[in-house]
C-alpha cells in the first residue's frame, strides 16, 4: 500500500545519473502524451462511427505533438548539460546528440517516465473515453499551473496545447454523460470502465521527486481533478467513490516500473528504429 | 541563375527593408498544403522575417495546432519558394509564443475560405473552458449564409475544422474552429 508518500527515485534509475529534475519532468510529460496518443492511435478505423474515429486520432495528434515539444526540449537540456547525462540516453546512431527521435525511440521501459493510466490497453470505448477524461482532465488543471511556470520554454508549450485539452475535456466528458445516462448497456459499460481504472487515477496525485522540485501544487490538481471528475460522474448518473481512502493505488509508471502493457507498445513503437537504426521519415 | 543574379544585384543596392519586402513578396504565394485556396500569409503563421548581417534569412513560423503535422510542408515550402528566387541561407524556425489564434487570420483569408465551402472562423470567444456541452458560437453556412446550423462534430478532417449542417439548406460543411 502506497497511498500517500511521495515517490523516490530509486537509486538504480539507470539512464540519468545527475538529471536535472527538469529534464526528468519533461520526460515525465513527453513519455505520459507519447504512450496515450499511441493507443488512442490504435483506434484508427476501429471506432464505433466515422466522425469518432476522427476525434480519436485528431486527440491523438495533439497528444503527439505535446509529447514532441517536451522531447525537443529535453533532448536540448540533455545536450547542453552534463557529459555523464547525455552518455546515458543514447542518441540515434551516427547522430552526435540526443534528439527527440533517440529519447522516444531508443529508450526502454524502465526509462520511460509515463503514468500507468496511459499505457493500459483501450478495452472497449467506454474504458478510452473515461481514460481520456481523466487524463485531459489532469491535464487540463496541470498546464493552468504550467503556464504560471519561471520556464519560459513550459510555459509556451502549456499556453498552446491548453486551448487543444480544453477540447478534449469537452470532447470526452459529453461522451462520459452520453454513456453513463444512456442505455442499460452504455451504463453498465462504463461503471465496468470505472472500476477497472479505479486504481489507476492515484498516481497521478503522487508527486515524484522531479515534481515536487518542478514546484507542482499536487494537492491544488487533486482537488480541482476530483470535484471536475464528480460534476461530471452526476450528471451522468454514474457513482463516484474517487476519494475513498481505502482505495489502492498502483504507482511507479513515473520512476520506471510499468505494467507489463508498456513493453508491447515499445516493441511496435520501436521496431522500426532498432531493426533498420537511422531510418528516417 | 538570371533570378539569382538579379537578386544578388538589387540586395547590392537595397536597403534591409526592401529586402525583406521582396522576401514577403515570395512567401505570400506560398499556399496552405491542407487547403491551398488560402496562403500561408492569409493563415497568419508566418510571424517574422530575419535578416541576419550575413545575408542569412530566418522566417519565424507557429503552428496553428500543436501537433499539426503540415507544419513540415509549410517549412519546406517557403524554402523551396525562396530557394527557387535565387534566396540562399534560408532558415526556418518554428515558435510556439505567442500562441497561434484564428484573429491572426487576414480578412481576404476568410473570405477565400467562404467561398472554398468552409465557413470561416467566428472572432474569438473565450475556448479555453472544458465546460460540456457549451454552446456553441452561431456559424453561418457558407454556400446558403443561413445561420440555422447544427454541430455534428467537434472534430474534422484537419485538427483546425469541425463538422457542421445547414438545417436550411442540409448540405454538411467544415468549419474553420475559432481558437
Ligand atoms: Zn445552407
């Protein structure tokens, strides 16, 4: 049970000996947007009408394009500082510096900083709708703090992508209502959703070490998240238990320790990169 | 070569702001690769124009959406339209600050847009609330200029549209998202 101490990065952590917690944290976001927009990706021609299907892939095209930013940027810390740091995440072959394709393609798992929520699989569409939410959701109230950040650099990124998860959060929250006050069937579909994430969300309000440096309000998210989530839960008629101390939280996804999911998205993800190295679009 | 040289010939005798409206002058022809009946210009990414001492040429660029992936052609269009006037030394950078919106689009830019078929975007109103089933702004069709229309999706073929129907005349229609 580790419901409310903060996370440590373990000692072992192999990539990044003496990171600046701001380059972790940039990870963190990179890694989270990255995984989730690969599996909303995976929808692609499998949504239940064509307009969905659109929806779905245009949110997974903004998450793509987040997770590019904190990759470019990242991969400019990493070259600017320290030799031990940027001998730990390997560059592309025959490129001299870290760049946003060697930190997503040739990094692995125990590397990878995302949070769990994001690399479950999809199930079925009330599961991706109310992982969406949730995610945007956090999302939403992050990048408000974000744009208050003293990093220039953050606060360009977050100014931009909020108009794009503002969206998001209305896009997959009319779904979550349209499930949750449909038919017996929608409803049933989404407290089965419901349920299986339910130990999933905690994550995200345990800071990391790297979070707490980067000076996140966890429990100003936390709070915002839960009343957001149970405005939404009521008028979609669905129960919300979200608070119950009593829940178990799985954590790790943000130091390196994932589900067993993560390592199939990377073999697909990766595939490309580390059967033919330098390829390039 | 006759380009080139004619260029390298007048920048001789030019002052640096003459330079750059000739620069202006190539960019504004470049089209939108998603919907090439309106030009970059008229889109409103196109942010500044650098001269640098050396005669290197920087164009500022931002993406209307984050993840927007015609954010590459657009780069190497400009390059090749100035490449191809003899221009050389031509950088493309790309910011994210200040944030894109649709208000940068030019009038004539929506207007080209209404007459393609996709109403173009309302002024901006406040987007960034994740209030549900807000209402949304009245879009007025752009074949039958009705505004008796209905939302059928938040999302379109590109990150910046949205479905839309005319209840007066039925036919669908994209419109161009205010954000
Ligand atoms: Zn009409």
């Amino acid at each position: 049970m580790n419901t409310n101490s903060s996370i440590t990065t373990p000692d072992f952590m192999p990539q990044t000996p003496n990171p600046q917690p701001l380059t972790l944290y940039l990870l963190h976001l990179a890694d989270s947007t990255l995984i989730l927009s690969h599996r909303n990706s995976e929808w692609c021609g499998h949504a239940p009408i064509l307009e969905q299907d659109i929806a779905l892939t245009n949110i997974a095209l903004d998450l793509l394009g987040q997770a590019r930013n904190f990759y470019q940027y990242a991969a400019e810390l990493i070259n600017q500082n320290s030799n031990n740091e940027r001998s730990k995440v390997p560059p592309l072959e025959g490129f001299r510096e870290a760049t946003e394709d060697s930190l997503a393609y040739l990094r692995i798992e125990n590397e990878y900083k995302n949070l769990l929520l994001t690399e479950l699989p999809n199930e079925d569409w009330a599961h991706t709708i109310l992982r969406q939410f949730y995610f945007s959701t956090f999302q939403f109230y992050l990048f408000q703090q974000l744009q208050q950040n003293n990093d220039e650099h953050i606060v360009a990124i977050a100014a931009k992508a909020i108009k794009e998860i503002s969206y998001h959060v209305r896009w997959s929250g009319e779904w979550v209502v349209r499930l949750g006050d449909g038919t017996t069937e929608s409803h049933n579909k989404m407290l089965k959703a419901i349920d299986t994430l339910k130990n999933y969300t905690g994550e995200m309000f345990i800071a990391a070490d790297y979070e707490t440096a980067m000076n996140i309000d966890i429990d100003l998210l936390k709070n915002q998240w839960n009343k957001k989530v149970k405005q939404v839960f009521e008028e979609a008629t669905l129960p919300y238990s979200l608070e119950d101390e009593t829940t178990f939280h799985q954590t790790g996804g943000k130091i390196g320790t994932h589900t067993e999911y993560l390592g199939y998205i990377l073999t697909e993800m990766q595939y490309l990169q580390r059967t033919y190295p330098n390829s390039i679009w | 070569m006759q380009n080139e040289y004619q260029h390298t010939t007048s920048f001789k005798v030019s002052p640096l702001e003459e330079f750059k409206e000739a620069i202006w002058k190539v960019i504004e022809t470049v089209p939108d690769p998603e919907i090439p009946v309106i030009t970059l210009k008229d889109l409103g990414v196109i942010r500044d124009i650098k001269v640098s001492d050396d005669n290197a040429i920087e164009v500022i660029i931002t993406p209307t959406y984050i993840g927007c992936p015609a954010m590459d052609v657009m780069s190497m269009s400009i390059e090749q339209a100035l490449t191809e006037q003899g221009y050389k030394n031509v950088k493309i950078t790309k910011v994210l600050s200040p944030a894109w919106t649709t208000d940068w689009m030019s009038e004539e830019g929506k207007k080209k847009l209404k007459e393609y078929g996709i109403a173009p975007p309302n002024q901006k109103q406040i987007v960034c609330t994740p209030d549900l089933f807000q209402q949304e702004e009245v879009v007025q069709c752009p074949r039958c200029d009705s505004y008796h229309t209905k939302m059928i999706s938040r999302f379109g073929s590109t990150p910046c549209k949205a479905l839309y129907q005319c209840n007066t005349c039925h036919e669908p229609f994209e419109y161009f998202k205010c954000h």
